[in-house]
C-alpha cells in the first residue's frame, strides 16, 4: 500500500493498493522486496507464520479474509472507489526486454543530450537506450 499524490479538497485518502495483507511482525527489507511477486504465500513458505490477514476482493463494502484463521473482515461504511492501473513492475522478464517506467524517463533525456549524469543526484531509473546505440549508427 502506497501513497499516491492525488489532491483532494475533501479530504479522501489517496493511495495505491493491490491485495491488503497484515502482518503481525516487522518484514525485513528483503522480504518486503519479494512480497509483490508472490501472489500466494503458502503455509510451507516462513512468511506464512506471521500473516494474519490478506484481502484481495476489494470490489465492495466488504474486504474479506482470503485466510481461514479468524482475523475479521473488513467493512467500510461506503463502497471504496477503485481506479485500476497499469503502473507496475514484472515479477520475471528476460534480460534483453525493456521494461520503461517513469522513473527511466529522466535518465534517458541526459543520456540522448549526452549528459553525463553524477551518482550524488540521486537519479533512479535506468538507461536502456544504450543497448540499442548501434541502431542509430548505421
């Protein structure tokens, strides 16, 4: 669940969501990372001990549990409104496909002024248009 800056005068809470799942620890950096590309976490898998909730269907009023342990629903007293979008990053792809998101626009703007860029801006992102140079010089 993220933060998404979207302005509003009525004060509704903006933010980015896909399934809602609740956790009764503190995950690691690492298992943070690896959560998004993991649409089941099974009971074999470590994490599984320290999920006491996911939420999936949000379609409703009503979130329910997708695990059978007792944590509650969730009820709102209005419907939520969900705006589905395509802003996101593939679990797997192979190395030579390119993957653009909006964070790589940046970096591709220096790249073709031919600006080199300095690891103290802080930039993210990557650089993709270099693997093709040879096509724009023949």
């Amino acid at each position: 669940m993220g933060f998404n800056t979207q302005v509003t005068n009525l004060g509704y809470t903006h933010m980015d969501l896909a399934d809602f799942r609740v956790w009764n620890r503190a995950l690691t950096d690492t298992e943070a990372r690896n959560i998004p590309c993991m649409r089941n976490i099974d009971p074999s898998n470590p994490l599984y001990s320290s999920l006491i909730a996911h939420y999936r269907d949000m379609n409703s009023t009503t979130w329910f549990n997708a695990l059978d342990n007792g944590t509650p629903d969730l009820t709102f007293s209005n419907t939520p409104l969900i705006n589905v979008s395509g802003n996101y990053t593939p679990c797997e792809r192979p190395s030579d496909e390119v993957f653009v998101q909006n964070l790589d626009i940046v970096p591709q703007i220096f790249y073709w002024l031919g600006v080199k860029t300095q690891d103290t801006w802080g930039l993210q992102g990557e650089v993709f248009l270099s693997r093709f140079e040879l096509e724009f010089l023949k």
